[in-house]
C-alpha cells in the first residue's frame, strides 16, 4: 500500500512538472496571458485578489481555474499560472 502511494505521488509530480513547462513555455501572439510564478505562502485566493480586488474573488478563482486546469485551488511554490 505504502508503495502505491509512493508511485501515485511521483507521478503526480512528474504530471505538475510537466504542466509548469508546458505553461512557462513562451506563446506569441496578441492574445498571450502573463505568467505568475506561484511563490511560497500564495494562494489562488490572494492571487485573485491582487488581480481584481474590487471585483467578485470568487469569479476570478473560477477564471483562473478553468484558465490553468486546476481539480483544486491549492498552489505548488513555482507553478505557472497564467493570468487573463
């Protein structure tokens, strides 16, 4: 069982890397998102936030969510995010 997770979580790793590269890699065009970089103690709450803070948090949560993919709102120290 302990085995199982150990193979669950270095996969699940090796998935989160491969989202950040594929997101931190550079897109042309006019339509291009910025990128934050996810910095230790940030949360997609507080990131919201700092984008919109006279705006509706919980919208903009959904936003990014959908944006980047995310199952949840929970935010790995460098992970990509784009930002509308």
């Amino acid at each position: 069982m302990v085995l199982v997770a150990l193979v669950a979580i270095a996969f699940c790793l090796i998935l989160s890397l491969a989202r950040v590269t594929s997101l931190a890699a550079p897109r042309g065009g006019a339509g291009s998102s910025r990128v934050h970089v996810v910095r230790s103690g940030e949360t997609l709450w507080g990131i919201a936030r700092a984008l919109a803070p006279e705006g509706d948090t919980r919208v903009i949560v959904a936003r990014l969510a959908g944006m980047n993919q995310l199952a949840t709102t929970d935010l790995v120290p460098g992970q990509a995010l784009r930002l509308p």
